[in-house]
C-alpha cells in the first residue's frame, strides 16, 4: 500500500512539468521544533499562548515596545520559542525537497515555516508565506532586513525610514504581504503537481492555496498530501492520495526513485 503510493508519488514528480511544495511544521518536527495542532503541539498543549498569538498583532500596532518585549523575552513561551527555532538543524525531510529542487525536478517551496529550514537545507526558491524570524519588516516602507541581535539595543528598533521595524513574521489577523501572496498564487496557478507536506490545512489564506489550484486546474493538477494524519483537504476530496507518515521517513523514499538514473 505505501510502497505503491511511494511510487505513485514518484511517478507523478518525475512526469511533471512544474511541480510545487507546500509545507507546514510538521516538516520541523522531526529537527526538534514543536508544531501547533499535532498531538504535542504548542497550541493544543498551551491555549493560553495561542490566545496571546491571536493578539500579537494587535500588541505590535498599540505598543511596538511591548511587542519586542514579548518577542525577545527568554522566559515567555514564544519569546523562547522563537529562540529555539534559529538554533534547530535541518532533517532528512527538508534534504530531500531541496535534492528535488536542484535536479529539476520541482520549482519552488510555499512554506509556512518561519524556522528557515528550508533556506538552511539548500532550497533555493522558497517562498516564505508566513515570513521568518530571521528577518525584520518595516510597518511603514515594508523594507526587509536581517534580524541582527544588536538591533535591539534600543526597543521599539527603527527602520531608516523611520517606522517601526517588526519581525517579517505574518501574526494571526495581519495580512500576507502582498509581493508574498503575489509569488506565490502565481506558483498555484503554473503548477501540475503539488505536493503538500506537514499541514493540518486549517490557516487561511494558505489553506485556500490546494483549493484555489483544483478549483482552477480541475483533474488536471495532481495533488499529492505527506500527513501524519488526514486533513480537510483530504476528507474533502481536494487531495488526490495521503501517504501517511512521518515525512522524515516518506520523502526520501520519494526522492529516491525520482533521483534515479535511466
Ligand atoms: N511527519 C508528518 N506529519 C507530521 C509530522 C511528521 N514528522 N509532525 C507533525 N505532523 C503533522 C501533524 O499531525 C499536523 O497535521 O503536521 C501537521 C502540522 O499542523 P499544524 O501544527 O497545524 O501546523 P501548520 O499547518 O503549519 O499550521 C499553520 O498555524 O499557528 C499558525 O502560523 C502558524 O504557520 C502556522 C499555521
């Protein structure tokens, strides 16, 4: 059963004209990161943090020194959270996508990650959907910047526009930057394969992103889940096939036939 799905997989990159990936955190849970609504998540075990995730942005907009507060706070949950995801390693999982990005065989990474994990294990073009705590945004100009710790000297920091800068991090209820969604419905509409790996597909706008491509592509766009465990998109038939599993242990059996010569 898996091993012919595995194949099924296989078959489908290897035929493919512009493949896609679409990932959530259960690719980084097997490089030590929690993700949100597994069994162990950060939301399912904390509602109090998932709460206060909900009201980050407002906190960023009516107090910017609060916000950083919180954000860099070694003893908050998120401020130690945020600190643990720039120390994690990439695992056999976000290998594998970057090994089928540079042979050719899929064209970019939608991720809602903002572990850079995907950047960190060699992936080229990937799309950042939920932003990365690696970097700072201006609310004002929207310029982007690396996140450099000496920038904090002085909080709120500031861009040289003068606005406050923010970590390039989309909180519940702000909106994805428009270059971001730009790219990346752009990618939706290209592509003939998606392969959609660790999400429970509940977040919109992304969850919207596997709809929008059967909607518009019909039968024609194949789309393939990677799932510890089903999701909407598999029980509403928006998927064509789950392998369900640990994606550290699936993609490079996946890979691996795709890599292979003749
Ligand atoms: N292999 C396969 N699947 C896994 C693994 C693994 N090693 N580990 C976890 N999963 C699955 C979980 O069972 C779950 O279905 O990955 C999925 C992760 O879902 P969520 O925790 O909801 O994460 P995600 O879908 O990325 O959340 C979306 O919600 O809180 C916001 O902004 C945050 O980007 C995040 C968004």
């Amino acid at each position: 059963m898996m091993g012919d799905l595995i194949l099924r997989a296989a078959n489908d990159l290897k035929n493919s004209q512009h493949a896609i990936v679409l990932t959530g955190a259960g690719m980084s849970t097997e490089s030590g990161l929690r993700d949100f609504r597994g069994p162990k998540g950060l939301w399912t075990t904390n509602k109090e943090a998932e709460t206060k995730a909900y009201e980050r942005y407002d906190l960023f907009l009516r107090d910017p020194r609060a916000y950083w507060e919180e954000m860099l706070g070694k003893e908050d949950a998120h401020g130690a959270f945020y600190n643990d995801l720039r120390k994690a390693e990439p695992n056999a999982g976000h290998y594998a996508l970057a090994n089928l990005e540079e042979a050719g065989v899929i064209k970019c990474v939608i991720t809602q990650n903002i572990d850079g994990l995907h950047p960190k294990a060699g992936s080229k073009n990937v799309i950042e959907f939920h932003g990365s705590v690696n970097k700072l945004r201006c609310a004002s100009c929207g310029s982007r910047s690396g996140f450099e710790e000496d920038a904090m000297e002085t909080l709120p920091p500031l861009c040289h526009c003068g606005g406050f800068l923010k970590l390039d991090v989309v909180h519940f209820k702000e909106p994805i930057p428009l270059d971001v969604m730009g790219k990346a419905e752009d990618e939706v509409e290209k592509c003939d394969v998606m392969l959609i790996c660790g999400t429970s597909a509940v977040v919109y706008p992304f969850a919207g992103l596997p709809r929008a491509a059967r909607m518009s592509h019909g039968s024609g766009t194949v789309i393939i889940e990677v799932n510890a465990e089903p999701t909407p998109l598999t029980n509403d038939g928006i998927s064509d096939y789950l392998l369900q599993g640990k994606l550290g242990e699936i993609l490079p059996k996946i890979v691996e036939p795709v890599l292979k010569r003749g």
